[in-house]
C-alpha cells in the first residue's frame, strides 16, 4: 500500500547553508572578497539595521531551494546584523540585498555571470559591482526601474546607497569612505593602528619630556632663591 503524503506528512524543504563551491579560486580573489565585506563592516558597524555577509546562499523564493545564489559579498539595509546560515528572503521580511560585489576569478565563465547578473536583476539588487583584479576592469550597474544599467561613468562613481566611491587607477581599484578613509586590507588596518600608537606614546613622552624639561627648569630657579609665581 503506497502512502500518500499529505500537507501535514510533506517533508520539509531543506536550504543547504552551502553549494558545495569554494569562496574563491585564488588567494587574490580572496583577499579583494574580504577586503570589501571587512571595509563594509567597518563603515556600518554603528548601524543595527544592515547586514553585511560574504558567500552567503541567497533564497529569494520560498519553496524553492534550486532557486539560489551566493554573491561574494553582499549588502542589505533594513536587517539587523546577527549570524545566518544562509540569507532567506522570506525570513527577513521580504527585503532582499540592495548591493552586490562579484570578484572574478580566471575560473568565472560568460555563461556563469550572465546567469547571475538575471538572477540580481530578477531578485530586487539594485546596486551590482563587478570587479577583475587580473585586468582592473571595474563594472557598475545600478537599478533604472525593473533592470539593472551599466553605469557609464564608473572611475569616481558614489554609491547612492553605501555612499563609498570607486577610483580605478593604472593598476588596482581604490574604494574610499564618505569620509576619505580608504579601503584598507586586515595586514594595512594592522599596521596604520600600529603607526598611530607609535605616533601617541611618541606626543605622549614629548609631553613627559617637555614636562621634566619644565620642573628641571623650576628647580634651578627655586635653587637660586627665584619663585616663578612671584615674578
């Protein structure tokens, strides 16, 4: 006797939290992958309300878990921050990633970034970036209605949602805050905050030493009978 499945009996669909696909081809691709997604964080920390994740499965249908893709980074405003094993479009209120970053590797195909540039365009992205760090072809789109429009003007665009702007360069892309900082790699963070400690204890012990130079002084006059505060 064959058993019919009814709605209370269905197995439930399962989201995998992973595609099986590595988060990047090389150590490059990988380094420009975290450089954005830890900058992004960075620039949003003191805001509770946009999630910032990298290679993070992205369902924007439920019921369908064939129905899918993992951008290297992405960018959602209206979310609290917090740990997920994938990003469920139905789970969050229906709001689905505003930004998008790709970063190529030799291995992406044509065939590949068409699907996902169909899949952003589909699903509500209204910011894609598509960046080459072999050949430092930088892409922009941004949303014009129901599809998403090659940015012409790339090389000093700002981002109307993140507010961060893009310099390319002969050899690199360069991201800026809107405050100036530049996007800085975890090895150059670690080392610009090395350089403003050295830099504070070194006004730290000027000031030690202008303020020995000043009670050495007050010493000597004291010795000679002369009270600076009479004078």
């Amino acid at each position: 006797m064959v058993q019919e499945l009814t709605p209370n009996t269905a197995p439930d669909i399962i989201y995998p939290d992973s595609d099986g696909q590595p988060m990047s081809d090389n150590t490059k691709q990988f380094r420009w992958i975290v450089t954005i997604k830890e900058n992004l964080e960075i620039l949003f920390a003191s805001r509770d309300d946009v999630f910032v994740a990298g290679d993070l499965l992205w369902y924007p249908v439920q019921g369908n878990n064939k129905i899918r893709q993992a951008p290297d980074v992405l960018v959602v405003f209206g979310r609290s921050k917090g740990d997920r094993g994938s990003y469920k479009q139905w789970e969050e209120n229906n709001i689905p990633p505003q930004v998008v970053f790709e970063i190529l590797s030799p291995g992406n195909t044509t065939k590949e970034m068409m699907n996902k540039l169909l899949f952003y365009q589909r699903y509500g992205v209204q910011e894609y970036y598509v960046y080459d760090p072999e050949t430092v072809e930088f892409t922009g789109l941004l949303r014009s209605t129901e599809q998403l429009e090659v940015i012409e003007e790339i090389n000093g665009w700002t981002s109307p949602l993140m507010g961060i702007c893009f310099q390319i360069t002969t050899n690199t892309l360069e991201i800026y805050r809107p405050d100036g900082q530049k996007f800085l790699t975890s090895v150059e963070l670690d080392r610009q905050r090395e350089q403003e400690r050295q830099q504070k204890e070194a006004a730290l012990l000027e000031l030690e030493q202008e303020r020995q130079r000043y009670q050495d002084l007050l010493a000597r006059l004291q010795a000679k009978g002369i009270d600076p505060e009479n004078l």
